[in-house]
C-alpha cells in the first residue's frame, strides 16, 4: 500500500515495508538512476541503505528521510539543495547521505528551499534562503549546508517557500519568517520584515499550516481555517482572485465554509489548497487550471472552497498541478495535469474530478 505520496514534476511513493519507488521527469536524475527524459512504468525503485519513512520531492530533487533519522538527497543540486557542496558538478543521481544531519523528524522541500525538523524541536535549512537567515548575504548561490534557524525551539511543523516559512511549535503557536509586502507573514502589518521568526500575534491553537504563492492556511483546533498574505492564485479562500495591484491580507480571517478541519496541505508549486476534515472529506480553492482541485471545475481559478468528492480520505497529498488521496479502504486516487504525474491514469490531458490509480502498475517487476 502507498503510505506517502511527495510530487514535484516527478514522483515518489513510499510504500508500507519502507520501499520508495519513482516515475515521471528524470532530467537531473530525481529519480535515483542515470538522467533521461520520462519513467514510467514500471517505475524505478529507489536504492536506498534502509527504510524510508517519509520522503519530500523539491524542483529536480528528492529527499528520503529513513528510519535512522538520516536524510538522503539526489536530482539537481542548484542552489545547494542537495545540502552538501557538489564542488562544481549540479547533479547526482544516486542517493547520498547528507552530512552533519542526523536526528530529523520531518524534512520539508520547496522549489529550491529544504527545511528539516529536527527530533529535538528546532529547525534546519539549507538552499535557497532569505537573505537574514544567511547573515545578510544574497540567497544565491544559496546555502550548501543546513543551517540552524535562530529563535525557534520546540517546533512540530514546518512550512515555506524560498520567500518565506511557517514553523509550528508543539503548543500551537506560528513563527513566520521572510517576505512581507503584502502580508504574507501574518504579523498584522506588511511595512516590516523581521530579522528573526516572529510570532504571529493573534493565532493560537494551530494544528497545521500550509503556503501557497505568497499566502498561508493555518487550521487551528476548534476546527477553523484561516488565511493571510497575497491573493494571486486565490489562496485567501475569500471569493476574490488578487492581482499585481492586491494589497494583500497582513492579518488572519476565518475562510468562510470551513468547519470540523483537522489539516491543510498547499500543491508543491503554491497554487492549489485543499482541507481534510474531520470526517474525512476533502474541500479546496485556489488555482483550478489543470483540474488539480479535483471539484470538476472548468474555470482556472475556485475563489472560495468547494467540496470534492471522494469516499472518506485517510490521507491525501499535493504534488505540482495535481493531487493524490488515499481512502479508507486502501484505494489511491488522482486528478489534476496528467502529464505532470506520469500518465498514471494512462490517459493524456487533466484529470478533474477523481480517479482511482492502479498503482500496482508502478511497482518494479
């Protein structure tokens, strides 16, 4: 059974007994063998030294977190996501470990920025970084190893993008941290932008936070969901689609037509969002273009939440254009860009409304 799912242009799916296969773009040997345009079935199981237990796919690169608490990293190396220096070379195509990393909880990979949580509650990056974090330098070439954020402690989750980052500490409180012009930090303002994580002032009780093209979600434990920041891909969920002249949102409001939910998740290229609630169903808003919201709707954009149909979701995940859910009895399910995911589907063009994958078709032979 597929246990995860993490999606860029390419794909990944870790399996019960610790295995992870791959299939899609393999230009800069994402996929853990020798580059070449596609793969697709079978796909490629990943040469890894022991179990993964969960796993994180970023522009061109993977990420496999296993259960020694080691991070192992391959694909394309640009702007030091690969969190080790590659002297010169911008690829590898097989798994390495990487150094000086160990003892990580969760590792979260954006575009070109790579965050790892580690078990004792503080947080790493590495890549792509906002210029603060960095002493003041220029985010490229970026940073080659990880490198410990100040002022964040007893951390559960983490979230961001190379402009900003969400941490979430195990008391439900969120530190923000990176580009604020249009509120995208949540601080009630967006005249500043600190030079240190900072707490979000008026958000409390968070259970889980998720960006999306200069904006975020937060759910927090009464069931609410609520949004801030930039409006461009209609991530504030609040009927309007922003442009180059929004202004943006600096403070939390509730998204209206959101109750019971107990996660949120952002598509890996910022334009899609989707809550699962407490019952198992699935409701998203954002960017629709290539079905990836799943909700059968034709427009490009779903300026407020819209329910999607599905048998209840265990689990579920976002990869670029497209998204994946597990439901309770084990079936895994697609819809969004065909072309992105692979052809799992075995058919061209958008998935929009939900599918079942036969992703036993996937495995190696």
């Amino acid at each position: 059974m597929v246990v995860e799912v993490a999606a860029s242009a390419h794909v990944l799916l870790l399996l019960t007994d610790g295995t992870l296969v791959a299939l899609g773009e393999n230009r800069s040997g994402q996929l853990g063998r020798p580059k070449a345009i596609r793969r697709f079935f079978p796909a490629e199981r990943v040469p890894l030294p022991a179990k993964a237990v969960q796993v994180a796919a970023g522009e061109d690169t993977s990420f496999a977190l296993l259960d020694d608490g080691t991070v192992w990293a391959w694909g394309r190396g640009y702007s030091g996501t690969l969190g080790v220096d590659l002297k010169g070379a911008i690829e590898r195509h097989t798994p390495e470990v990487i150094p000086n990393l160990q003892g990580v909880s969760q590792i979260v990979a954006n575009g070109n920025t790579v965050m790892a949580l580690m078990a004792d509650g503080s947080v790493r990056a590495w890549g792509a970084l906002p210029a603060f974090l960095t002493g003041g330098r220029e985010v490229h070439p970026g940073v080659t190893q990880p490198l410990p954020l100040a002022g964040l402690e007893n951390v559960a989750r983490v979230a961001g993008s190379p402009s900003l980052g969400f941490a979430l500490t195990r008391d439900g409180r969120v530190f923000s941290w990176g580009v604020n012009d249009r509120g995208q930090l949540g601080l009630g303002h967006q005249t500043r932008e600190p030079q240190r994580p900072t707490e979000l002032p008026t958000l409390k009780e968070v259970v889980s936070i998720a960006t999306v093209a200069g904006a975020a979600v937060a759910v927090t434990r009464d069931g609410k969901a609520w949004s801030w920041g930039h409006n461009g891909q209609a991530g504030l969920g609040n009927g309007l689609h922003g442009d180059t002249g929004d202004p943006g949102q600096p403070a939390p409001r509730p998204v209206k037509g959101i109750s019971d939910a107990i996660e949120v998740k952002a598509g890996s290229y910022g334009r899609h969002l989707i809550v699962r609630r407490r019952n198992g169903t699935l409701i998203g808003w954002g960017n629709s273009d290539w079905g990836q919201l799943g909700a059968g709707i034709s427009g490009d954009h779903q300026p407020t939440p819209k329910p999607i149909k599905l048998p209840e979701v265990e689990a579920y995940w976002l990869g670029g254009n497209f998204s994946f859910a597990r439901t309770k009895d084990g079936a895994l399910w697609f819809w969004g860009e065909q072309s992105g995911a692979q052809g799992l589907l075995g058919v061209k063009g958008s998935q929009r409304v939900p599918a079942k994958v036969p992703w036993e078709r996937a495995l190696p032979q």
